[in-house]
C-alpha cells in the first residue's frame, strides 16, 4: 500500500513539473477584444449622457457674463459673505458658512 501511494505521489509530482502548454495567447486576443468592445460600449454612453445633457448657461441671475473686476470676503460678522464685482457693475453676493475648518460659499 505504502508503495502504491508513493508510486501515485511521484506521478503527480513529475506531472506537476512537466511543461505545460502555453493557453495565453488565446486568452489574451479574447481579452484584447472584450477591452475592445468596453471601450467602445462606453464611447457610445458618453456620446449618449452628452447629447442629453443640457447646454451650460453662464447667463443665470449669480453667474453675469464678462469679466471680473474684484472678490471681497467678509467673515466675523452676522452675514459672512463672498461678493464678485464684476466689470459690468453687477454685484454677486455669496452666503458663505464655515464648516470643519473650511470656508464654502455659494
């Protein structure tokens, strides 16, 4: 019995070490095609998110068209504020709060 077992552990073991053919070209060319096909599946979902997405309009009541011409930010007081000027004399005013040590307004 103990031979037996012995004769069947050399088997395995001389087949463990035996080269073995090489599958990866295969399983490469298959993997280069479905990265292929990824990719394309996700240019199609981005050209669809884009044409459905609505034009940006910078022409809303806080955001004026042009330049600006100065930034003030006020804190320590009752209305922390940010205020654009901008370079058509419009005035943004910006509610601002501070939160875990970071200022965000808007």
């Amino acid at each position: 019995m103990a031979i037996a077992c012995s004769a069947v552990m050399a088997a395995s073991l001389i087949g463990a070490c035996q080269q073995r053919s090489e599958v990866q070209p295969t399983t490469d060319i298959s993997r280069d095609a479905q990265i292929t096909k990824l990719k394309t599946r996700l240019d199609q979902l981005e050209r669809r998110v884009s044409e459905s997405m609505p034009e940006a309009d910078d022409s809303g009541e806080r955001v004026p068209p042009g330049p600006i011409q100065s930034i003030t930010f006020r804190s320590g007081t009752a209305d922390d504020r940010l205020r654009i000027y901008w370079e058509d004399g419009k005035v943004s005013s910006l509610p601002c709060t501070l939160e875990q040590g970071t200022w965000a307004c808007g």
